[in-house]
C-alpha cells in the first residue's frame, strides 16, 4: 500500500509539473522509470500510475476547458460524431489511465528482470 502511494504521488506531481513542457510518450518513460524504481508489483504498480495519469489528465482537461471556455472542444466532438463535447474530458481521461498503467506495469515488469529467482536445489545446466 505504501509503494501503491508513493507512486501514485510521484507520477501525479511529474504529470502535474513537467506534463506541460515533456510529451506523453517523455511522460511514458518517466513513469516507467518511477515504477521501476519505487519497486512495485505488476498490478499495483498498473493501477496506480495509471488511476494517477488518468485522474490527473482528466482534471487537467476539465480545468482547461472551464478556464479558457475555448470552442476546440465543441468542433472536435463534432468532427468525432460525438453529441456532448464533455465526454472529450472522460475520452481523455481513459486515454491518460492506459498510458499510465501500461507505463507502470513496463517498469514493474522490467523490474522483475533484474530480481533473482530462486530455482531448486539443482540448477538447470
């Protein structure tokens, strides 16, 4: 559980700070990288980058939209044959979850590259 939120924290204050000048895919790397260092498990570490990337791109998204009151959203839904422009916010939100759980999960993954296993008694030659 401590592992699950100090990573959840990590990725939603790189994506809050540095989200702005890096692009996704930098983003992708550096929760990668996080994952890979704070040690999570698979799962975990695919939940909760991924929770923290969504939620954070989602609120992202809402906070931009309300703030500059811009028509973008509105010409895209139209363009994407979407009725309500506010379903853009929730598109983006899944977007950022599987960018960031997948991100997470390669960190965790690669991770368990590097652990040592143990294999028996007798060793396979």
């Amino acid at each position: 559980m401590a592992r699950f939120l100090l990573l959840f924290l990590l990725i939603v204050f790189t994506v809050l700070f540095l989200g702005t000048y890096l692009p996704y895919w930098a983003l992708m790397l550096l929760v990668s990288i996080q994952a890979f260092l704070v040690g999570a498990r698979p799962g975990s570490a695919f939940l909760g980058s991924g929770l923290s990337f969504g939620i954070t791109w989602l609120l992202l998204a809402i906070y931009i939209s309300i703030q500059t009151d811009s028509e973008l959203p509105a010409h895209m839904a139209v363009l994407m044959g979407i009725k309500n422009d506010n379903l853009l916010w929730f598109a983006t939100g899944i977007l950022g979850f599987l960018i960031g759980g997948f991100s997470g999960l390669t960190g965790a993954l690669f991770k368990r590259l590097f652990e040592k296993k143990y294999e028996g008694v007798y060793r396979r030659g």
